[in-house]
C-alpha cells in the first residue's frame, strides 16, 4: 500500500470514528444554529479542490440570513450569530467538512481550498498545490489561526489576505507537500486539537 493509499484510508476512518464520537456534539451544535437563527443549519460555499475542480465546501452556518458583504470575515464582524461566534472561536463550525472528506473531495491534512477569486490570483502556485486534495487543517492554518484578528487591524483587510497572508498561506503549503508523511500529519491534527481546547478555554474566560 503507497503513501497516498495508506493518507486515504487514515481519512476514511478518522472521519467515520470522529464523527461517530461527536454525533451528540454535532446534535448540540445543530439545535444551537437553529434556535439562534433558524435555518438553514449548514452553509455551503464553493471552494477549489483537487487539480482545480470546483466542489461545495460544508460548514456549520455561522453568519446572519441574507447578508451581503465580502468573502472575509474579520473580528467583531456583526453578519456572524452569537453562536457563530463561539463556533468560530473554537473551530466547531468546520466539523461538517469531514463530510467532504469522505466524499473525497477533501482530506484531514493538507492545503485549505480557497475560493476561485483568490485562486485566480496565484492559479500556477495552486495549480501544482492542489495536484493533492487540500484539508480541513495544516501548517497554516495553526500559524494564521488569528486571521480574522489580524485582519481587523487593516485598513484594506482583502488587500492585506491577498498580497501579504496568502503567499505566505502557499509557502507554507509547498512547505508542507515537500515534507509530509503520516508522523508529521498527526502532529498536526494533535495541534489544531490542542488549538481549539485552548480557545475554548479562551472564549469561557
């Protein structure tokens, strides 16, 4: 069995025991959307994947019905729900996109997929990235952890994500595909799981 096999059937069944374990979390967080703000419970956005194929990303809905406003969210966005906020905080919101992994679209490690407005801006630099499926965690997305944070303080937040947080998210993304093994993955997925016990913690105090 090759590396991308041995990747494939860790996802398969990381994602079936995690969401198995989780299914009354996923209940509570479902109920919680919808006494907040009713429905719809999941949103839904298309993302880039695997050698640029367009694919329905799933996230538990965090935002406001009927909002208008750009892609990025920052800081004290007042388009998220009070429970969006909290959902966001401790990374609960992207449990859905395990979904994805199954479905195949996704995997647990590996690149996150951007939006095709921003992939159009760097498409050679993701066009040789995502030769692989992009995840629901990596490298980057433990290092800008506090993108919505550091992107308050800008005065032109989608200048700031794409000229200066972007490349840096795609060097990190080769980074990592230079690198990775099934060790390293886990580290990973260990840290994102440390990271949202810790802003969990955070959001309490």
């Amino acid at each position: 069995m090759n590396s991308a096999m041995v990747k494939r059937f860790f996802d398969i069944v990381f994602s079936i025991a995690l969401l198995g374990v989780t299914s009354p979390v996923l209940a509570a967080i479902a109920l919680a959307v919808y006494l907040n703000s009713g429905r719809p419970i999941f949103f839904s956005q298309v993302r880039v994947g695997r050698n640029l194929r367009h694919f329905k990303l799933w996230k538990f809905r965090t935002m406001k019905l009927d909002h208008d406003g750009p892609r990025l969210t920052v800081k004290g966005d007042a388009r998220v729900t009070r429970v969006g906020r909290f959902l966001r905080g401790t990374k609960l919101d992207e449990i859905p996109q395990f979904f994805n992994v199954l479905a195949g679209d996704m995997t647990i490690v590996g690149p996150r997929p951007e939006v095709p407005e921003y992939v159009a801006l760097y498409e050679e630099r993701f066009r040789g990235i995502l030769a692989e499926r992009p995840g629901i965690t990596d490298v980057a997305s433990l290092r800008f952890r506090n993108e919505e944070e550091t992107l308050s303080q800008s005065e032109d937040p989608i200048r700031k994500y794409c000229e200066e947080l972007l490349p840096a998210k795609l060097d990190l993304a080769e980074g990592y595909l230079r690198t990775r093994n099934l060790k390293s993955d886990l580290g990973i997925i260990v840290q994102t799981a440390l990271a949202m016990v810790s802003s969990g913690e955070q959001l309490k105090n």
